[in-house]
C-alpha cells in the first residue's frame, strides 16, 4: 500500500509596482506554471481526490479569511481527501507582498515556531456512499505563532515514500495589523453611461496618529468585490490628499466595477427533501445525484432582489449530527438552455465553493443536441451561491455579465485593504481592511 505524508503550507507577503490603476492576474513566465506541481500564489487545489476546502475565522465562517495581529483570532481549515487510504497532512505558510510575490524575509521574521505543522485531527467518513476522510486544523497557535501583518499563503501538501512533495491545496488568507480607518460609500456611477450597470466605489483612508512619508508611493490599496481575485482593482492613487485623510472618490470612472446581477443559489443541506432549486435528488449504490430546474439567460432580463450570500458557501446538512465526517457528495446536474456555443471563450460555474477558479472540473460543456450549456460538479452537502461566468480566449478574468446580465442596484460585497511599504523596509504590512455592501 502505498504511504503518503501531507504537509500544508502557509506562503507570503507579496510586493507592489505603483502603477496606474488597473486589474491585472500575472502569470509566471514558465511553462512549470501550468504543471500541477508548481506551487500557485492564489487559491488552487491541485489533486482531484481534495474537496470542500473551507478557510474561515474561527466563530465567523461566512466573513473573509482576515485576521488581526496579536489578536485571539484564529483560522479554521477544513477539507476532505476522497482516497480511500489515509494520508497525513503538515501545513506551512509563506509571506507576500501586495501583488502575491513571495516577500525577501526570512521565514523566522513572519513566523515563530516550527515552520511546519502536522495536521492532527481527521476523522473517517460514516455511513456514507462516497467514502472520504476529513482534515481540519487551527492556527496560529501555540507552536505556530504570526508575527507579521500582510498577505500569506497556505499551503497544504503531502509526501510520497521518496520524500516527493505531492500538493494538496493552495490558500490566500491576510493578517492586518489595524492602523488607519477606512470608510466607503458604494453606489451608483456617477458617469452617465455607466449609471445603469456599474457601481462606484468611494473611499477614505483616515491616517491619523499614523505616519506615512509619502502616500503616493508607500500606500497600495486592493478592492475586491465578493472576494475575487480575478476581477480586483489594484494601484489606485488618492484623489487627493487632506491632512490625515486620503481621499478616493474619484469621479472618472476610475473606481468602477460591472453590478452584475443577484447570486444563483442551491440548498442541498438535506437530500431527504427538495428544496426549492433543487428538481430531483437520485442515488445508486454508489453516488447522489440533484439535477437543478432549468437555468436561464439574465442578461437582458429585469432586475429582481434576491437574498444571497454574495458567492459563499456554507457546508452543513440537515440529515446527520455532523457535517464534517457524516455529510454527503452530490453530483449536481447544471442545465442552462443556449442557442449556439459561445466561440469568444468558455463558460464555468463559479463561487468561493472553488475559490473562484476556473478549471476542467466546473467548466460547462455544449450539448449541440440539446442546444444547452451542461456541467456535472461534486459537492458535499450544504448551501451554495455561484454565477455562470464566461471566461474569454486568453484572459484569467471571468465575465459574470454575458449570461447573468448587468445592474447598478445589484448587492454586492466590498473589500478594501490598505499595505504600507515603510521607507527601508522589505515587506507590505497590511495596515487597514473594511468590510462594506452596495444596496445599503
């Protein structure tokens, strides 16, 4: 039987270039990048056999994975290995700059304690059809202590009998060490072409008591919206500087992002009843199947409000004490009617269940027959949000309003992270987070 050791890394603090504004995803210029082995600076799982990866703040399981310094707070990793044999697992992390780029200090500067940690709690699946065993772990702790703020990789891997690193999972979690105060105001564009279907994003960063030589140049903020990565607004300048106040309400479409349309949603928390997304739920010997009524084409429908969880998801059943080792997988069958294939690129199901990724395993495929879009995807049981994004040819940045349509009033949720580059220093400390909705 073959024996493999897991080890799970936590990567780094990344660097910045002070450029204009712009949403940009660099790839490595290294055909290794497109190699399962390469370690990825985003969240990624490498191995087909790891599912439901969840990284969450202890206590606070749908907020971003964001914790302070110093602080009580702590991460809780979850996942799943479907092999049937059991594999042990070490996590690690790496420190990085503003843009994902591994930060030049060494590890003992970010991290006390051991550089890896074993993961010791699993437990098997119980009387389910898909067998699988389930890894979680708690940091920082005890023996694996952070000592600086910014941005870090998780890394989990495992290990084959020759000692080869086999990688399990990639994730992006942040440390602030709370400094400045920021505050937004999200609405509609103020530009007249874009009031209808974009949402401005104006914001202050307020400095006091805090020393800062040179805003301009030492201050990078990042925006996300609902957590993705592949659509972020990075290298924004101050509109304008006001004693301790810089000030980002730009009115030149510069902080702008498309409102897209209300998240999709399915509830499979059980599988003895049907919920309302949910058109049958089968099985065999062997496997679950929910086959979801019939999607359709938003893109020039109305809006409708619909109260969603903006593309997170919560892993949990109603049919067992435990989700975690008593939960089922699914095969769930999505539908989505389309006249002719889309030749500007591919579509995907997509949501923070996949961190956002596009891959083969939720990539749709057309049924000429049918004259559909299909895709069948494994979860475990739980309820989840995603939108069906269409990835164009030769970019890393998915479009939500070619199939969900486009709206001003659609809610969303913000992320504005502000890392400070001190003059002599080597790293991007992250200095201040806010947490902000559109619609409100």
């Amino acid at each position: 039987m073959c024996y493999y050791k897991v080890y799970l890394q936590m990567i780094y603090f990344c660097g910045r270039n002070h450029l204009i504004p712009e949403r940009k995803i660099v790839v490595p210029d290294s055909v290794d990048f497109y190699s399962e082995d390469y370690v990825r600076n985003n969240n990624h799982v490498y191995q087909k056999f790891i599912q439901s990866v969840e990284i969450s703040r202890v206590g606070f399981e749908l907020t971003d994975p964001v914790i302070s310094l110093n602080s009580e707070e702590r991460f809780r990793v979850g996942f799943d290995d479907l092999n049937r044999n059991f594999n042990q697992y070490y996590y690690q992390v790496t420190h990085c700059n503003a843009d994902w780029e591994k930060s030049p200090i060494w590890t003992n500067e970010y991290l006390e304690g051991n550089e890896e940690e074993q993961v010791e709690k699993y437990e098997p699946s119980f009387n389910t059809r898909t067998t699988y065993t389930h890894y979680e772990f708690y940091f920082p702790n005890d023996r694996f202590i952070l000592k600086k703020s910014g941005n870090y990789i998780l890394r989990v891997y495992s290990r084959d009998d020759n000692g080869n690193e086999i990688n399990a999972f990639t994730r992006r979690f942040m440390v602030v060490d709370p400094k400045v105060s920021v505050n937004a105001s999200i609405g509609r564009a103020g530009t007249s072409d874009d009031y209808e279907t974009k949402q401005e994003v104006d914001f202050t960063i307020n400095t006091a008591g805090y020393r800062i030589d040179a805003p301009y140049q030492d201050i990078k903020v990042v925006i996300l919206q609902n957590w993705r990565w592949d659509i972020a607004l990075t290298n924004l300048k101050p509109y304008m500087v006001r004693n301790d106040v810089l000030d980002y309400s730009y009115d030149n479409g510069t902080n702008l992002f498309d409102g897209n349309n209300e998240f999709r949603r399915f509830d499979l928390k059980s599988i003895k009843l049907i919920s309302e997304k949910v058109r049958a739920i089968t099985y065999d010997d062997t496997m679950f199947y929910a086959k979801l009524w019939e999607s359709e084409k938003r893109t020039f429908k109305e809006y409708t409000f619909d109260d969603d969880i903006n593309g997170k998801f919560l892993l949990k059943t109603d049919d067992e004490p435990s989700v975690s080792n008593s939960g089922e997988y699914v095969i769930v069958k999505f539908y989505l009617p389309y006249e002719a294939p889309i030749v500007e690129g591919n579509l995907y199901v997509a949501g923070g269940f996949n961190g956002w990724q596009y891959t083969p395993e939720n990539k749709m495929e057309y049924n000429f027959r049918k004259k559909a879009y299909e895709a069948n995807i494994l979860f475990k049981q739980g309820y989840y949000n995603y939108l069906y994004l269409m990835l164009p040819n030769n970019s890393k940045s998915g479009d939500a309003t070619w199939v969900e349509g486009n709206h001003s009033i659609t809610r969303n949720s913000y992320t504005i992270l502000v890392y400070h580059r001190s003059r002599g220093e080597l790293y991007d400390e992250l200095i201040g987070t806010g947490s902000f909705e559109s619609g409100k």
